[in-house]
C-alpha cells in the first residue's frame, strides 16, 4: 500500500513485515529476512494424506548402508524445514578398503510432489537418490537395506547451528580414495572465526604423505526455499575435491565431495570435530 505525504506530490510506499516469534536478535547480521520459528513452518498434519514432514522427523538405524558409500551400522536423523523439505544427516562406520573409519553425510531433501518421497536437490538426475518414507517408520534410499524410526525416538525440530558456536579449534580428516593417482588421508587442525551469521573464516594446517598443506577461506551459509540449512560451501579442498561442510551441532561436522553435482560411490569423505 501508500502512505499520503500531506498532499505532497511523492508518496511513500508502507509494506507489512511478519516478524518471527520473540522478535529480532539484534547481534544477528540483518543482510536477509529472519527465519520463521519451528512452529511457523507447517510441518504439521496435512489434509492430502501424505506423511507431515512432523511425522517423518525422528531418529533412525539400520544393519548396514551402501550410499555414499559401504557403512556399517549407520544412523540417520531427520528434521523438517518446512512442509515438504527436510535436512537429513548420517553417521556411521565406513568400509572402504583399505580405509575403515567415522563417515558422516547430511542433505537438504525436498518431496516429490505427490508422494512420500523426497529428492536430493545436489543430484542432477531427479529420478535418482530418492529417499522414501513409509507410515511404518521406514525410510529406504537406493540399495540401502533400509532405515528404521527407533522406538524410543522423539519429533525434531531444526535447530540453526549459529556461526558464533563454530568459533574455536576443529580437527579432523579427510578420506581422498582417488586423488589423481594416489590413495591418501588428509589431517588437519584449523581454527574458525565468525565474519556473520552466515559466514565463517577457517585458516590452519593440514597434512597429506607427510606434506603440509595451508587451508584457508570463507564458507557461506546455504539457504533451501528462503529458509537456513547447516550446509556451508566455499571452495575446493585438497586436490580440487568441493568438499561442502554440514553441521550436526556445533561441534560436529561432515560433508562429501560434490565436485560432480553430488557425492559419488568411492567419493571423498569429510569428518571434523571442534576440540576447543
């Protein structure tokens, strides 16, 4: 709408702005609107008989998984970031040999509309890398033997890791199994400072065949459909890997190589903690 300047020639323009529940944080950076409030999102019952996001959230396990890559005894939490989008992050123990260590992968899945299926937006085949829930509590994804909601699990709610938290001493290690022509684990300890809500800068030290290597540069946030996720992206890591980095907390990360679009069989694997 207008507002009449007293008869003035210009007028000036009146918008109304919903504000999330319990106002603005005032430390925040105010380069993009603020996110709603989980109970704002419409994760709820719907009326088209399809699975609520509200209703897939929750903890999952299974025997064995073979995406990204063969892990044994995997885990998956699921959380809605709105009616038809939800984050997933997986952990487990990977076994590619000769290569046996902690994995962990997230991703930001959004429904095929329709069903209860939902896709993996950093995969360019549409009709591939699905992940598909039932109302028993089961969740399967390619030629995964198939997750299973635990009993005891409860509804999750998407809580923002804040770039604030990430501050401090991460160390960690990334499986490279093809680098050009050699197989190789990449160590490395590098600190992070919060620039802004959404952005960090991470600088430090890392080391491959007894060669150090600087790391250095700034990741950014990514936002799904206006609304925040945990994934961070920035730049290429040892040997031109796009390693993305996701948070489960603050004090823990993952990521895969999505130098292809999406993370490949035999991909890169990215596993960090913050010590201090």
């Amino acid at each position: 709408g207008v507002v009449d300047d007293f008869g003035a020639s210009l007028q000036m323009a009146a918008y109304r702005v919903t504000l999330p529940r319990g106002g603005l944080d005032r430390s925040k950076w105010a380069g993009r609107p603020p996110p709603l409030a989980p109970e704002d999102l419409h994760t709820g019952p719907r009326s088209d008989g399809l699975l609520s996001t509200d209703e897939i959230s929750g903890r999952y396990s299974a025997a064995c998984s073979c995406t990204p890559a063969p892990t044994i005894c995997p885990s998956m939490t699921v959380v809605p970031l709105g009616a038809d989008t939800i984050e997933t992050w997986r952990t487990g123990c990977v076994f590619f040999p000769p290569f046996i260590g902690p994995t962990a992968e997230g991703a930001v899945r959004t429904r095929n509309p329709g069903t209860n299926a939902f896709l993996n937006p950093q995969n360019p085949d549409p009709n591939s890398n699905l992940m598909t829930f039932s109302a028993d509590g089961t969740a399967k994804s390619g030629c995964c033997c198939g997750y299973k909601k635990r009993r005891t699990s409860q509804k999750r709610a998407f809580h923002k890791v804040e770039t604030r938290d990430l501050a401090g001493t991460w160390c960690g290690c990334l499986c490279i199994p093809k680098c050009n022509w050699v197989f190789t684990t990449f160590l490395f300890c590098t600190r992070k400072k919060a620039l802004d809500e959404d952005r960090y800068e991470e600088s430090g030290l890392g080391c491959a065949l007894g060669l150090p290597i600087p790391i250095s540069g700034t990741r950014t946030r990514v936002y799904v459909n206006g609304l925040p996720t945990n994934r961070f992206d920035g730049g290429y890591d040892c040997c031109g890997k796009y390693i993305i980095h996701r948070y489960r907390d603050p004090g823990c990360a993952g990521g895969a190589d999505f130098s292809r679009g999406h993370p490949p069989a035999g991909s890169s694997s990215f596993f960090a903690k913050k010590l201090c």
